[in-house]
C-alpha cells in the first residue's frame, strides 16, 4: 500500500513541474496531472532504460526523476497536439 501512496505523490509532483515548465491552457485537475506525472514516469523510464541500463539489484535509474519530467513533457506535448 505504501507503494502505491508513494507512486501518487510522486506522479503528483513530476506532472506539477511538467506542467509548470510547459506552460498553457491545460484544464486539468488533481487526478489528471497526478495520471501525467505517473504515465510520464514510465516514458522516462522507457527513455532511460534506452540510454543506458540500470545497475543489476537497483531500485531506480540514475536519471530517474529528471526522465520523469521529460516524460511528462513529452506527454503533455502530444496531449495538447491531439
């Protein structure tokens, strides 16, 4: 459970900080910036596992919070296009 807690909270703030370094109209509530910062999560994880490979046993990449963020860009960014 705390898992899954933890999983929000920081869904939360890496779709905070996309959208506060992409600004615009998105019309977005708690629930959808926390589903961008979270699906922006596994882009950027997808991202970083493409750069270069985690250490074998590690929990988190390197880079993961800054992928995050670009994650969640990169997310907005194709959201707003369609």
């Amino acid at each position: 459970m705390a898992h899954i807690i933890s999983y929000l909270v920081v869904g939360f703030f890496v779709g905070l900080i996309a959208r506060v370094v992409l600004p615009g109209a998105d019309h977005m509530g708690i629930l959808a910036t926390t589903i961008v910062g979270i699906i922006g999560s596994l882009i950027g994880g997808f991202i970083g596992r493409l750069i270069k490979k985690p250490v074998e046993g590690s929990k988190f990449h390197s880079t993961g919070i800054v992928l995050s963020i670009v994650g969640a860009i990169i997310l907005l960014l194709v959201l707003r296009r369609f």
